[in-house]
C-alpha cells in the first residue's frame, strides 16, 4: 500500500515537474537544449530501448549462430575426424588387404616352393638310407671278400693287358680300381662242386660276359654296377656270390629263429622276384645234394600277392636269403617281422625299374633297416641320374661293368646287313633264301607284315623248296611256313609248340615279329634256338 503511495506521488510530482516553466541560465547558453516533447523522448526512449533489444537481439543472434557455427564446426569436425579416421581405417584395411593377399601370395609361394623343393629332394636324394645321411654315416672301406675267396693264381697274375685283350674281345666294358680278371669258365671261379654240378644239369657251360667279370668282382666282395640287358644271365651273378655269403654265415653260426637274412635281393615285379627265387632255390638243392656237410639254405620269397602270414612265419623261423618286391618287403619290415640287422649282401635287380615304378621311398626306408655296410650289387639297364647318384653315395668303390653295347650281346652271330629298297625286298627275300640254309627265322617289323610274308612265302612255295633244296640232299622236303605272332598269344602250355615244330619240321622257315619270338622261346636270348 505504502509503495504504491509513494508510487502515486512520484508520478505526481513527474507531471509536476513536467508542467513547470524551464528554468533559463544565461551562462549556459551553450548548454541549451532543444526541447523536446514528452512523445518526442518517448519515441526516443522506445527508439532507444528498440535498438538495445535490437542489439541484444542481434547478439543473442550472432551468438546463437556462433555457437551454431562452433557446434556446426565442432560436429564437423568430428564428421571430419570420422571421416579421416575411416578413411584412415580404409586405407589401413587396404594396405592390410594388401599385406594379407601379399602374405597369402607369399605363404602360397613358400608352399609351392616347398612343394618344388621336396619334388626335387625327391628327384635328386640319393637312393641312400635316411638314417646314414642324418648321422652322415659314409662307409670307406671295401667289403671283405666272401669267405676269403681269391681268384686262382694265374688270374690273380695275369697282366692288365691280357685281362684288357679279354675284356675287349667279349665287348665287357669296365670301370673301376682294382678289377679282378675276367674267368672264361665257371670252373675256374672257385665255386664248389654244387654250384658246378647246377650249371651243368641246366645246361650252361660257360659264362656270359657279365657272368665272367661280374661273378669274380662280387666274389671279392666289391660293390657292382652291372649295365646289362635282360636275359644276360644276371641273375647267377648276384644269385651265386649271395648264395655264398649265406653259406658262409651259416657255417659260421647256424641260423636261430628270428635271425637272417644275410643276403637280400630287391626286383621290381613279382615275376622277376619270382623267377630269381626259383633259381637261388634250384642251386641250395644242388649244394645239399652234393655237400651232405652244408645245411639247407633257407630262402623266403617276399612278395604280394602271396600270404603275408606265411612269409612272416617262414621268416620267423629264420631266413638265409630273402628275395622281395620292394612293397611287401617294406610292408613286413615296418611290421617288425624280419630285421636287416644281420644282412650284408643287397643286390637291387633292375633299379632303373624300380625308380620308374615308383619305389624309391621303399628302397629308402629299406635301407634305413641295416645296421651295418654291406656288399651293394645294382643292376641296371639304363644309368638315369638318380641310380648314378645312390651308386656315387652309397657305393663304395664300385666296379662299373657294362655288356649293354650294341653288338655286344651275340658273339657267335655273324650279321650281314643287305640295303634294299622297300618294293623289292620281298623278291629279294627268296634271293637270301637261297643263301641260307634253314632253319630259317624272318623277324618283321608288325603283325601286318608277317602276315604279307606269310603269304608270299606260301604263294612262293614251290620256287621255296626248290631253293632249300639246294642246302640238302633229301628228296622230299617237308617245307613248312608258321606265322609266330600267334604263338605270342598262346598260354604257357602250348607254347611248346614253337620248339616242337622248331625240332620236328624238316626245314623250318618261320616268320615273326621279334618279341613274340622272344617270349615263344621262352624270354632269353641264351636259350639255344
Ligand atoms: N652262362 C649261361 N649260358 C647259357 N644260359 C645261361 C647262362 N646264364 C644264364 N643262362 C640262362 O639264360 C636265361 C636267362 O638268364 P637270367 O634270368 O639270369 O637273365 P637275366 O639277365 O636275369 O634276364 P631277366 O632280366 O629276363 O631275368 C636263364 O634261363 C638261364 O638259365
């Protein structure tokens, strides 16, 4: 109440104020001011207040657009940051794509390098025993010889040059120090009355060339790489000097159950492991049957396709000699049924077949079973780089000894080579005919030709037996003519039939291909025909 009292007086006294005259200052002339109405200094004072409402409008504005600006900026900013911080992470993900596809490119390299490496670790290890690589076991020293065998005296002396005449004439090519002499006859390699009394009964009189200088080189124990052909006669020369290990051994200290084998042969097929088996047996009879004092040899054949059950029984027994394909060997030695502790004598049969086939890793593991050196023998047909590196590595001081040569293989072949043009060879077959005595064995190429040989010789028959005629003195001449390549296709049981008509035909002139004639007559080249 008393506010609004004094209030109501206040205002009193404005409008007072505001009716008196103005009070006039002579000496403040300069001072004077206009008047100015109450509406004009209202208007002037809503003016002002306008402008200081439009001031603080306008900074109100201002500082709501700055601090939009700030907010804007500050939301931007961080856009700014976002933005740069996923492309800062878009670029790392780029550059760590980039070094994850590098590094997979790189770990897919190293593989493929690692798988090259172990192609060509495969392709160039050596063929030796992993265990004497790792503990780089490398043996020196030759082999003693077996059972102290020596050549005879006039071998042991016979000069270089003589043993080098012998060499030359027999197409035996050699290499290595120390090469025993070649021996022209088995009765003079010291073997004993058994072995001698086996060739005799088989019919083989004399050695082959790689029987001459190949048997005395395993007698003395040397390690040998023999290069020869199929049907060379390989096979008594790691059969013979094994059998002799064997013998020697046993001899020594008879074999118990579980002990052996001494001697070990690896061949790449059944049939040759086989075949080689048949003969090592055929020639433990003889020395039974003509030693009384020598035991029985035993030899188990190791090979698949046979019972595993009663080869690992046989050799549980204990075992001589083993002859094996390299898969089942593997299989029972990894299965602990026989150990190579005590064998000292291997011989690989056709090893450049075995690499072929794929036996390397077997050969490698088999190898890693012996315990000690042994006498190494590796036949080969050919020499790839893999067999010339095992015989540089796990030889030691091998002797080289090649029969392979061309022209090496038939000494008491005389060939007479005839050029003749392809449409006149027929014409001039009957002229060759003329000129040889039968019987008579044309080899053609193919079936095709055999056949067109075939037939001509039959068209031809007559003008035949008059040629043949002229080689004997019988009146009535039996000419017969028999295409071969279908004794190639024959089975085992009639086979025969090609020897029975070779012997029973009175002038035989026989047409075929080369292979068929070689399996008809039984797969050798020594076999006399
Ligand atoms: N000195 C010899 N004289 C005559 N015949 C022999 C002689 N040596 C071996 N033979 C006979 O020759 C044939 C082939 O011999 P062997 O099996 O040893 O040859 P190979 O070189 O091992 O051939 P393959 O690789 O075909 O087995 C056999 O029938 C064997 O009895």
């Amino acid at each position: 109440m008393a506010a609004a009292e004094s209030k109501y007086k206040r205002r009193l006294a404005e409008i007072a104020e505001d009716d008196k005259p103005p009070e006039l200052d002579p000496d403040e002339d300069n001072n004077y001011q206009d008047y100015v109405s109450i509406k004009t200094r209202k208007a002037m004072r809503k003016e002002k207040l306008t402008s200081v409402r439009q001031r603080e409008r306008k900074e109100e504005v201002e500082k709501v657009i700055h601090e939009t600006i700030q907010a804007e900026k500050k939301r931007r900013g961080v856009a700014n940051s976002l933005l740069a911080v996923s492309q800062k992470l878009r670029q790392e993900e780029e550059l760590n794509r980039e070094s994850r596809e590098e590094a997979e490119v790189e770990a897919i390299q190293k593989e493929e390098e690692n798988i090259l490496d172990q192609v060509q670790m495969q392709m160039s290890t050596p063929l030796m025993s992993v265990r004497e690589r790792a503990k780089g076991i490398v043996y020196t020293e030759r082999m003693p010889s077996i059972g102290g065998w020596r050549p005879l005296k006039k071998y042991r002396d016979m000069p270089e040059e003589e043993r080098a005449a012998i060499r030359e004439k027999f197409f035996i090519e050699t290499n290595g120090e120390d090469i025993p002499a070649p021996i022209k006859k088995f009765e003079e390699m010291r073997l004993p009355r058994g072995l001698l009394e086996g060739l005799k009964l088989k019919g083989i009189q004399r050695p082959t060339q790689i029987q001459m200088q190949g048997i005395p080189a395993a007698l003395m124990g040397r390690d040998l790489i023999g290069i020869a052909f199929t049907g060379s006669g390989k096979t008594l020369v790691f059969g013979i000097p094994m059998i002799l290990c064997s013998l020697e051994q046993e001899i020594r200290s008879r074999v118990q159950s579980s002990e052996g084998p001494y001697g070990l042969i690896i061949a790449p097929s059944r049939e040759l492991a086989h075949q080689t088996y048949e003969v090592i047996e055929f020639y433990t009879d003889q020395l039974v049957e003509h030693h009384k004092e020598f035991p029985k040899l035993r030899t188990v054949l190791t090979i698949g396709g046979l019972s595993t059950g009663t080869q690992a029984g046989a050799l549980r027994r204990g075992v001589h000699m083993v002859v094996a394909t390299p898969g089942r060997l593997n299989d029972l030695l990894n299965k602990k049924k026989f150990s190579m502790a005590q064998c000292q004598y291997l011989c690989m049969d056709e090893a450049d077949r075995m690499v072929d086939l794929g036996f390397e890793e077997e050969i490698r593991n088999t190898l890693d079973c012996f315990r000690g050196q042994r006498q190494t023998l590796l036949f080969s047909a050919t020499m790839p780089k893999k067999i010339q590196d095992f015989a540089k590595t796990a030889l030691v001081d091998p002797i080289v000894i090649n029969v392979g040569r061309a022209g090496a293989a038939n000494l008491d072949v005389i060939q007479e080579v005839e050029y003749v043009k392809q449409e006149a060879k027929l014409v001039y077959l009957l002229k060759c005919l003329q000129k040889t005595p039968p019987p008579v064995l044309i080899f053609c190429e193919n079936k095709s030709d055999v056949d067109d040989v075939h037939e001509y010789l039959l068209l031809k028959v007559d003008d035949m037996a008059k040629l043949l005629l002229q080689h004997v003195e019988h009146q009535h001449p039996r000419v017969r003519f028999m295409a071969l390549h279908a004794i190639g296709q024959m089975s085992n049981d009639q086979k025969p039939t090609f020897q029975e008509a070779w012997h029973s035909t009175f002038m035989p002139v026989f047409v075929t291909r080369l292979a068929v004639c070689a399996r008809a007559i039984g797969h050798s080249v020594c076999a006399p025909v």
